[in-house]
C-alpha cells in the first residue's frame, strides 16, 4: 500500500483582491493609524503632565537650610514680642519712684525679667540694711509689682562706706 501523493504548488495564482478585502485593509490600515496618533496624544500629554508636576515639585520643595533660617527667625520674632511685652516704662517709673522714695539711697543696679514665670529680679545697692527692707517695702504698695521679696543681701565690707547689696523678685502685673 502506498500513500497517496500530495501535490504541493509554491506558485499558485491568487484570487484576485475584492472590493470587501479592500475595505478591510482600508479600515485596518485607518484603525491602526487611528491608534499611533491616539498613543502619540496621551504620550504627549503625560509628559507635559510630567513637567508640570516637577515644576510643582520644584516650587515647593524646601531646603532644609531655609527651613531652619526660617524656624530662627520665628524663635527670634518670639523672643522680641515677649520682650515687647514686659511693661518697662511702667517697671522703670515705678523703680524710680520707689527710689526717690528713699530719698534716693537706693541704686538699681540690675534688672532682669524672667518672661515664661513673669518675675522681674532686681539687683540694687544701699546705703544700709533698714534702708533696702524700706525700699522693699514701698514696692509692696505698688499697683505693678506683686509679691516683691528680699533673696538676699550682702554687707560689702571692701567699701569704704559698707553699703548693702541685696536681690529681690517679684512677679509683674499685666495693665
């Protein structure tokens, strides 16, 4: 038995091209075109997107040094209100008034105010102790002073006139 022969033609004639198959190609070769231009579209578009979105980056993106020159100018705008807001002509005046009180034997040497606790520290020399206490006690009546207190005091006995140096706090009154 022997298989039948098969007959193989390379260079068969074809079928001559229909106008169904022409349209096909048409609307393929339109379909893919259609694709291309579509593709190359949104590729334009993400990268104008792209641009834009590192032009926001850019924009407000922070340098770290910045971000700390900006964080001491806050912490220093800080520190002034609060120096703005220690009443001083009012403690100087009262100060000053206290002290002519006294017939001026009383010299303020120091003042430095404590703003987080709202004390004032007040470093001062007289001539003797009955002196300083009676100072002391004239800034008890004060209307801006409240709680004035003697922390220490100090005979200065290298001085030829022994004047007393003494500290006192007190808080300050907001007017």
């Amino acid at each position: 038995m022997s298989a039948p022969s098969i007959q193989l033609d390379f260079v068969a004639r074809r079928a001559p091209v229909s106008l169904l198959s022409g349209v096909l190609l048409l609307l393929g070769v339109s379909a893919v075109a259609g694709a291309y231009l579509g593709y190359r579209h949104l590729e334009s578009r993400r990268a104008g997107l792209e641009l834009k979105l590192d032009e926001a980056l850019r924009r407000t993106h922070r340098d770290p040094a910045t971000d700390q020159r900006t964080a001491g100018m806050s912490a220093e705008a800080g520190r002034v209100a609060q120096e703005l807001s220690t009443p001083w002509t009012e403690l100087l005046a009262e100060l000053e008034s206290a002290s002519g009180d006294s017939a001026n034997q009383v010299a303020v040497l120091s003042i430095e105010p404590d703003h987080a606790k709202r004390l004032v520290h007040i470093t001062g020399e007289s001539r003797d102790l009955p002196t300083a206490l009676a100072y002391v006690q004239r800034l008890q009546k004060s209307t801006l002073l409240r709680y004035p207190m003697l922390d220490s005091h100090d005979l200065k006995t290298d001085d030829p006139q022994h004047p007393v140096r003494f500290a006192l706090s007190a808080e300050w009154r907001a007017l």
